[in-house]
C-alpha cells in the first residue's frame, strides 16, 4: 500500500500545544512519567533531520530518586529543586565518536571517512546535532502531552563525570526536565520579537 502524503497544517490546537501556548515549567505535578511515555518521546525523536543521519545524542534519563540527587548536586542552586521534583529529567549528552556508527545509519556513501582525523569538527558537529535533537525531545515531549523544562544551570564537567564517567568521549549538553508543569510556577509570557526584528528574506 503507497503512503499518501497530504500538503496540509497540523491542527490550531496542536500547534498552541507544541509551540504558541506551551511554556518552559520551574515546577511539576505530582505525577509519573511511565517508562512506555520515554520510549514514545525517544521514537519520536529519533526520526527527525540531523546532519547525515548522525545520531550523536546520548540521553540518560534521570529518573530514580537517587540519580536526580546525583544530578541535582551538579547543578546550580536555582535548579536543585527543579531536577528533585520533576518525576523525569533527559540528561542530553553527545558522543565525540558518533562516526563510528555512521556506516550503518548513513549506508549512502563512506561518511565515517567524512570525520576520521578531525576530533574538532566532530565535537562542533556532534555538538550542533545533539543540540538539534534535544530540541526535537522538546517537541515529541510536549506532542505526547508532557511539559518540559530546559536548564543550562550545571556543572558540566560534573555531570559528565557522575553520568559519563565510564566513556570519557561522551560529553553533557544540556538538561531538561519532563513532566506534567505546575502553572503556578512559571511567570508570564515573555516577549516574542515580530518577523521583521530578527529576519531577513534574502
């Protein structure tokens, strides 16, 4: 059976969901996020453009009571509190060695030999996709119906230590924590520029 794809707009509704009406949470509900939602959010996201199919994220998902203390020891004061109620937090990490996996995921061409003897373009390329799929965790986080709460408020090299430890060439990028937010917690609406502030038609 052939796929049919439609030139058409996700729903108004869906659209508030994922961008206009979602927020960045400080607190959260009292309630779980199952395993099968993590699952759900990483097949998601998985599927998303990054640069030659590079697959250079590494997410832990910190969700026993005694990695978010580990976790939360890494980061700075205003973020402790963040990290011990979220019910999941997505460490989003990168790995330096990501082409070691491209002859499968990018069969197309030798892309591995794109990468080999250049570790400084390897950690800006695995450093700009796994900032891509972070973000693409946001989107599939909030399109399943959670909340999200990005946090660049760590100790990095403490992070990496503690969750990355037992493979040096895995690095920490940011934070986010992942639950249903608390709406008393969050502060109004900051302003958002119009097109013309910021972009250019060339």
């Amino acid at each position: 059976m052939t796929k049919q794809f439609h030139d058409t707009t996700l729903s108004a509704d869906a659209l508030d969901q994922v961008f206009r009406e979602a927020r960045s949470y400080n607190g959260w509900l009292d309630k779980e996020v199952s395993d099968d939602q993590i699952h759900a959010i990483y097949e998601l996201l998985k599927m998303a453009p990054t640069s030659a199919n590079m697959q250079p994220s590494r997410i832990i998902w910190v969700k026993s009571e005694k990695a978010k203390k580990k976790l939360a020891d890494c980061a700075s004061e205003g973020n402790t509190d963040k990290i011990l109620t979220a019910p999941v937090t997505a460490i989003i990490g990168y790995d330096i060695d990501f082409h070691e996996e491209l002859p499968w995921l990018f069969p197309h061409t030798d892309a591995k030999s794109w990468f080999e003897g250049d570790e400084e373009g390897r950690k800006e390329g695995a450093f700009r996709n796994s900032s891509l799929q972070g973000a693409y965790l946001m989107i599939a986080a909030r399109a399943i119906g959670l909340d999200c709460g990005p946090m660049s408020g760590f100790d990095a090299d403490a992070v990496d230590k503690a969750f990355f430890g037992d493979n040096p060439r895995h690095k920490t990028n940011f934070i986010c924590a992942i639950g249903y937010g608390d709406a008393t917690t969050i502060f109004d609406r900051s302003p958002r520029p119009d097109f013309d502030k910021f972009n250019t038609i060339a």
